[in-house]
C-alpha cells in the first residue's frame, strides 16, 4: 500500500529531474535503482527468513524502508541547499 503512495513522487522527481540533466540519462539511473532493489529487497528477504524465521522479515523490511527514506531526505536537502 504504501508503495503506491510513494511511486507517483518518485516518477514526478524523475521527471522533474530528468528535464534538468536528460531524461535518458535519469530514467536509467531510477531503473537500475529499481531493479536493484528487488534483487536486494529478495535476497535480503530469504536470508533473514533463513536465519531467524519469517516473523523477522516484515520488521527489517520497514527498517529498510525507514532508512531508505531518512537517506533520500538527506539527499534531497543537501541538494536544495547546493543547488
């Protein structure tokens, strides 16, 4: 659910950006980090179901997903402010 929340802002930033230093350029940057994630988040997933149960994937999950979204806000500040 709360992707759906969060994938029209990433795509409107995208595309926002993308005006700014190519399109190209910035659309293959969001699909690698895209399918970067799902290797990742699947990987991720399996190994901590591997080793401690099932019941500790949905926390790390929104773990990584809170640190994900603490990080995108640094850079997003630190950009505004350089520019």
């Amino acid at each position: 659910i709360l992707e759906t929340v969060a994938m029209p802002a990433g795509t409107a930033i995208t595309v926002d950006t993308g005006r700014r230093l190519g399109m190209g350029s910035v659309m293959s940057l969001y699909n690698m980090a895209n399918s970067s994630a799902v290797i990742v988040g699947a990987m991720g997933g399996a190994a901590i179901e591997g080793s401690a149960g099932i019941t500790w994937v949905f926390p790390a999950a929104a773990g990584a997903v809170a640190v994900g979204v603490v990080g995108f806000n640094l850079l997003i500040s630190r950009a505004k402010k350089h520019g």
